[in-house]
C-alpha cells in the first residue's frame, strides 16, 4: 500500500490510523491500493482521518476519539455505546438540556457512530460523482486503545467496521467492502485520487498495477466495474463478510516508561508483517548486502548487566521489514548508510528480560535528528526485532508489547532500544526494564 501524508489529523487516533497503515508496506501482497491520510477534498469543509482507494474499492476511515482507554467497548449503529459496561459520556452543551449525575457534572450519552456515518455519507457523495460504480466501505477508528470492540450481528452484515487501528484489524476491515467481479483499473484510481487530493504524487500505471489495479487493456480501454449503490448512514449497500468480533493489539498508553514506549508497541504488528515479507517469497535487494547471525550467543557486560547475544544483522540499506509504523515509511523514502540489529538477553534480579536494540546511521546530520524526532513521538513505529524475523527466540518469546523504549542519538546514528521482561506484566512502578534498556543503549553491535 502507498502511502501519502497530508498535515491534517482531524482526531487524536489519527495518529494509530497512519501507523497501522504505514506499517502494511508497499506492493500489493497484504492488501495494496494507495492510502491518502488528513485529507481534505477540494471544495469541501470534510476532513477525514484516511481514505483507502484499494483494487476492491474505497474505504473511509473516520477517527473517534473515546475518553479513556477501554478493555471492551460496546458500539452498535444505533444506540448507547458502553465501554467496559458504562455508558460513553461526554460533557453537555447547550442543547443537550439537563441529564446531570450525582456528582453535579452535566453529561449526555451518546453514540459517535452517528456523526461519523453522516460523514461517510457525504464523503460517499463526492466519490459517487466521480465514478458512480465504485463501492465503499466505513471504518470508524476508535482510540486511544480499545482491546476488544463488539458490534451487534445486524450491524456486522453491513458495510461498517469499528476498530481499534492496528495493522492486524485495518486488513481485516477492508473486508467491509462489497465484492467486485474485478479489480478497479488504475485510471479509476488516479481519477478518484485527482478527485479526493489533486496536489498527491502522480502515481503511473506501473505503480498502480504493483498495487494490485487492473492495468489497461492493449488498446488503452479498460471495462467499467460493475455499479454499487451510494452508502448512506441509514442504509448499507450491501452485506460483506467479517468475523463478529475485531480485537486490537496491546497498547498501554500511560504504562510508558520514556516518552517514547508507545512506538514499541507497534512490534505486535511484526507477525503480520514477516508472514508476507518473508513467506512471499522476499530476498533482500543484491544492491544492499547484508549480513545476518544467529546461534552465536557471546556475553557482553555493560554497566554491570550481563547481555547474551541471540541473534544480530547488518545491512547497508534499510528496507521495509526492517521497520513498522512511520518509522518503516521514513527509513524506506530517506534511506540509511547503515543498519545494525541485535537481540539479547540478560537476567537482572532473578528476571528473564529481552533486548531488542538497533542501530541506523545516515549520511546526514539533519536526517538523522529528524528520525530521531520521529522515534521519539508516541505511535510512530519502531525497528522490526531481528530474533523475531529469525525465528530464535525460546518459548516463551518476548512481544515488546509493555517495554521500556529509549532512544539516542550521536551525530548521524541514532540507537533505539526495547526491553521487556519475558515472563508476567511489568507493574507501575517497577523500574527493571528501564534500567537494562539504559544498560543496552551502550551494547556494542557486531
């Protein structure tokens, strides 16, 4: 999937939507199609948080940011939403009349799938008038995290999906489009993105066709896609297939130990990524030799913690498994002179902790503090673990899903690194992580 960034983020989960997508890479493997984030359509006041234009059609993403973090959320079409069993509230306004509780706060129930639908109306309006055959689908993202969302059976057989965005579920909801007898033809594709973002990159048939559109015919004719219907917030256009339940990945957002742990979190979405770089078939670029070990374990001491190397790499051109999230989508446009990675173990107080550390130099001094800038900012992706890619970790294998981050930079390489206890839940307060992720910033890298 392409793709191209404009400056809006219309929500505060917006930031989830860009790097669950930028995570998904380029090409058409995974699920392909050009997606455009903060766009604003010309002669329009709708900002949306994505528009996916994809080979099967187009899906509108529609960020809702929810109070506070949820374990369930509950969000039918129509009727109350409930996280966690509660009522989602928000403070009243005006013409919200009075609906005080016990503690003299105003509030007024509500369900943001309604504004977010009448939203996707009108957006499906403008894509309509482009070309009136192209079928679309709804995502409404829901953050800052939400572990499981629920919808009701009858809300499932149409073409709307809420979420939580990570990589994992926005494949799953591109789902929510109706099936097509073929692929839209790139210049349906360029059409609708003319339409939706004239000022985007112009993106060739061969770029096009890599993302999975139907190329023109010899003659240049290409056969229309069969009509769908306009979707609207009361009616659907057609029912789709989906599973019933769409679970996010962990996110702790106030469990970070650094203002940047949150970017960590987006190595859950490495499973998907590596069954598509590495199970399609993928060979690194001739162009960018590398070098890749595994098995040699050695013991390195640093600051009196003991570091059991498992597995390390070297390459001199970042590529796209190499990363996830933004981070992947500024290594893969700004390149690097070199990338180191290591995975290591150490056992600190009696615990098991995992090490994930990389290393990317540049040939700039500028954009090398501009992705250090980027690695610091919650949500924006981090470094793939090369013992993950490798398959080397022992049962049980770390997640990083709770880990300590830290960044640094010297010059023009900047070092990030997680750590992770192996076994249980690192609670509030325990600062064990923090200090072997401390220690491994200093590990020498083969």
């Amino acid at each position: 999937m392409r793709v191209v960034r404009f400056p809006a983020r219309p929500t505060r989960v917006s930031d989830d939507v860009r790097a669950a997508l930028a995570s998904l890479g380029k090409g058409g493997n995974i699920v392909g199609g050009v997606a455009v984030l903060g766009v604003t359509p010309p002669d329009s006041d709708l900002v949306l948080d994505a528009v996916l234009i994809l080979p099967r059609g187009v899906l509108v993403v529609i960020g809702v940011d929810l109070p506070d973090p949820a374990m369930t959320l509950t969000a039918p079409l129509n009727g109350e939403w409930r996280t966690d069993g509660w009522p989602l509230v928000r403070p009243a306004d005006a013409t919200d009349g009075e609906n005080g509780d016990e503690n003299g706060g105003v509030y007024a129930d509500i369900n943001p799938a309604v504004a977010a639908l009448a939203t996707a109306g009108r957006f499906a309006d403008l894509v309509h008038g482009i070309d009136s055959g192209i079928g679309i689908g709804v995502v409404i993202a829901v953050g800052p995290f939400v572990e499981t969302v629920q919808q009701p059976p009858e809300d499932l057989a149409g073409p709307v999906r809420v979420i939580y965005p990570s990589a994992p579920s926005m494949l799953a909801a591109t789902e929510a489009l109706p099936p097509t007898s073929r692929p839209l033809t790139t210049r349906q594709a360029r059409t609708v993105l003319r339409g939706l973002a004239p000022s985007a990159t112009e993106l060739d048939d061969a770029v096009l066709s890599a993302e999975g559109f139907a190329a023109p015919n010899t003659d240049g004719s290409e056969a229309p896609v069969s009509p769908a219907p306009p979707i609207s917030s009361a009616t659907p256009p057609r029912p789709f297939t989906g599973a019933e339940q769409v679970t996010g990945s962990p996110r702790r957002s106030n469990r970070r130990r650094v203002a940047t742990a949150a970017a960590a979190l987006l190595v859950v979405a490495v499973t998907t990524v590596l069954i598509l770089t590495v199970g399609s078939g993928d060979t690194p670029t001739p162009a960018s030799p590398s070098q890749h070990s595994v098995g040699e374990e050695a013991t390195v001491t640093v600051n009196g913690v003991a570091f059991t190397r498992i597995a390390h790499d070297r390459s001199t051109l970042c590529q796209p498994h190499h990363a996830v999230g933004d981070v992947q989508a500024y290594l893969t446009e700004h390149g690097c002179a070199e990338l180191r990675r290591g995975s290591f173990t150490t056992v600190l107080d009696g615990r098991v902790v995992a090490v994930s550390l990389g290393s990317v130099t540049f040939t700039d001094d500028t954009v090398a503090a501009e992705f250090h800038t980027l690695a610091e900012e919650p949500g924006t992706g981090a470094l793939t673990d090369t013992a993950t890619q490798a398959g080397r970790w022992r049962e049980p294998a770390p997640k990083f899903a709770d880990a300590a981050y830290l960044t640094r930079r010297e010059d023009t390489t900047v070092r990030l690194v997680l750590a992770d206890p192996v076994e249980g839940e690192t609670e509030p307060g325990d600062d064990l992580p923090l200090r072997v992720a401390q220690a491994a910033l200093e590990l020498p890298l083969p």
